[in-house]
C-alpha cells in the first residue's frame, strides 16, 4: 500500500524535477479556487524550437538533434524515487501529454489509483485519492517554496528527451568524446546539452543555476523507435538543491522507466476533477 508521504513524496519530486527556468507568468495564473474544483484540459498552442543548427557554433559542419515531433504521447511507466525524507521504488505512472500544453499524470498502487496530478503551463494540481486532499500551486509559488525555479519545458523533456531550451544567437557546439555538447546560457543557467554522436539524441543534459549552484543532471538511455523517432524509454534525475535553512545540500535523484509509450494524433482526455468534499493541502 502507498501511504500518505509516498503519495505526496511522488507530488512533489515530480513537481521539483520540472525545476531549472523560471517562465514569464501569464496575467491570469493565479491559484485555483479552492471550492469545488473541476478542470478541463485547455486547448493550448504553443511551439517550442527544439531543432538544432549549429551555423553559429565552433564545431565545423552542422549538428541537427533529432527531436521527437507528436500532437499528444500516452505512457506506462515505473518510477524510483529518493531525497532525505523519502525513498520507494517501482512506482506506477501512466502518462498523457498534449505537447507543450498539458501533463497529466494518474498515479496507481496495487490495482487502483491513488493519486491524479493534472500540470500546465501555468499552474499544477495533485489529487491525494487516499486521503481525500489536493493541493494547487502556480510555478511563483513553488519556485519560492522550493528555492529553485520551476519550469513546464523542462518537464516535458524529462518525458520526451527533446531539448528543453531553444538554441539561442550565442549558443554554441563544442566536441568532447562521443559527445557534441551545446552550451546555453538561460538567464541564470548555465545549460550543457550533450547530443550523442552516434545518434544525434540529447543524452545527457546538466543545468547550473549560476547565483546558488543548484544543479540539475538528467541522462537519457534506452533509446527505441517509436514512430520513427527515437525515444528514451530510461530517464535518470539528479537534482541538487541548497537549503535555505541550514544551506546544506539536499540530494534528490528519481529514475524513470517506461514500459510503453505511443505517439498518437488522437485526444486520449484529460479527466482531472476534485469533489467538493476534498480538503486543500497547505
């Protein structure tokens, strides 16, 4: 049975590992009100440059990443997860993505679900099934709470393994081994993308948040076809975070592994509603 810190454990590391960038808050992200709540999945259209030219860089010739390209993604998955307080593994998760806009999340224990998370561009929701709570935050909030800016792309790449940030004017390529890394600089991050070589797929991304040192290091393996892209079916999350209390280093780290995954053109539905009954989690 997963009990009440697990399932808040999952809420928050999924939220925490969505970290690195903070975005420009729209005029309406506010929290969600907090009586009965009932969502629907906006229609959002967004588009993030996720090709690569490399017309700029240092590295002679040109460095195109291939990139997953899909309308919406569903998956099963499997989750490990550990931090100071919290540590469970095998954990399953299934997926669906409308790209750019929506992650929806539905978290199951032995035949059931426990937990539903709902997270968008501008805000995210998590359902405690168990416990009969939920709590909403908008990335302000979190970024505030958890002294470290949170941003949606970053998420989606978690997922996906496209690159999280556009390539910019001054970016640039550098070799190093099998590796033809590009560096960004994203206001306060500093931004290593490492594309395979051989593939040409982002393995390996670490962002550093230049004023506090706070790292992220997600590396992508397990790449298989799926619709003609490659896909990384493992992910693996190191995310290292200062205290703003005792400014000691927490360690978070979080692997993720998909059983499944589709890239369909179809809306699989995004049903996410809290009863009135539900308490809000402070």
């Amino acid at each position: 049975m997963i009990n009440k810190i697990t399932v808040w454990a999952m809420a928050v590391s999924i939220i925490c590992l969505s970290a690195c960038h903070k975005q420009r808050l729209s005029k309406n992200n506010k929290p969600v009100p907090t009586d009965s709540l009932v969502i629907s999945a906006p229609d959002l259209v967004d588009s993030l440059a996720v090709a690569t030219d490399s017309s700029s860089a240092n590295q002679p010739g040109s460095v195109k990443v291939n990139s997953v390209s899909f309308d919406y993604l569903v998956a099963k998955s499997k989750v490990d997860f550990k931090s100071k307080t919290s540590d469970f593994n095998n954990t399953n998760i299934n997926i669906r993505m409308k790209k750019d806009s929506i992650i929806w999340l539905s978290v199951t224990g032995v035949g059931f679900e426990v937990a539903r998370g709902l997270i968008t561009r501008d805000s995210i929701i998590f359902m405690d099934k168990i416990h009969k709570d939920y709590f909403v935050f908008n990335y302000e909030q979190l970024s505030k709470q958890y002294n470290f800016d949170l941003n949606f792309a970053l998420l989606q790449s978690v997922i996906i393994g496209n690159l999280p940030f556009p390539e910019q004017p001054d970016a640039r390529f550098v070799k190093e081994n099998e590796f033809y890394v590009l560096k960004q600089i994203v206001q306060r991050l500093e931004v290593d993308n490492y594309i395979g070589e051989s593939n040409l797929k982002l393995s390996r991304l670490k962002a550093t948040e230049v004023p506090t040192q706070n790292t992220f290091t997600l590396d992508y393996s397990e790449f298989k076809e799926v619709k003609s892209f490659l896909f990384p079916f493992t992910s693996h999350i190191d995310l290292n975070v200062k205290s703003q209390k005792d400014q000691q280093v927490r360690q978070t780290t979080m692997h993720i592994k998909h059983s499944k995954v589709d890239l369909v053109s179809e809306n699989p539905g995004f049903p996410f509603s809290v009863p009135a009954s539900y308490k809000r989690k402070r």
